[in-house]
C-alpha cells in the first residue's frame, strides 16, 4: 500500500479514523483487513486487562501473527505428509507396473 497513484481509503478502527492510500484493486481487501483488526482488538480489549490502543493494537498483532504461524506449521505438515502419500502411491505404480 502507499503506493505512486494510489487513492486514499478512510478506515476507522476501534472508533478512530485513519486514511491509508492504496490502489482501486487493493482497496477491498485493506477494507476487509481494518474491519478484522478492528474485530481482534475489541475482542482483545473486551477479554484482556490491556488498556490503550496502541497495547491493544500490539497485542491484537502479536495473536494475528501467532495464528498465522500456527496455520503455517500446520501446511508444512500436511504438505510433508502429502509428499509421503505421494512418494508411497508411485512406489506402488511402480511396483505393479514392474510386475507386468
């Protein structure tokens, strides 16, 4: 975002307006983006002792972040896992194609 020739989009989070330039095809997307933080941070202000936004905001990131890891982790163990399926179904086509 904050690109050349970008336009700049209003988002408001936890009620405070901020005004973020990006492109017409980012737009939606960073729309999108600001109503979750949004979201995450009055979650995290509602069920946490963390005052002031800038804490809530830090903290909102840091559990966004921690997710995103997880689900990260989490494809690097499906994909070996796959990779294992993948490796067993050739040996067995070549197996049985061996004992044609």
């Amino acid at each position: 975002m904050n690109k050349k020739g970008a336009t700049p989009v209003n988002i408001q989070i936890m009620d405070k307006e901020y005004v973020v330039s990006c492109s017409a095809e980012e737009q939606r997307d960073l729309t999108a983006s600001a109503r979750i933080l949004d979201e995450r941070m009055r979650e995290t202000r509602d069920a946490t002792r963390v005052y002031g936004t800038e804490r809530i905001a830090v903290m909102s990131a840091l559990n966004i972040v921690h997710e995103c890891l997880q689900k990260h982790h989490n494809r690097e163990e499906e994909t070996g896992s796959l990779a294992g399926s993948i490796t067993q179904l050739v040996e067995k086509i070549d197996a049985a194609m061996s004992g044609e």
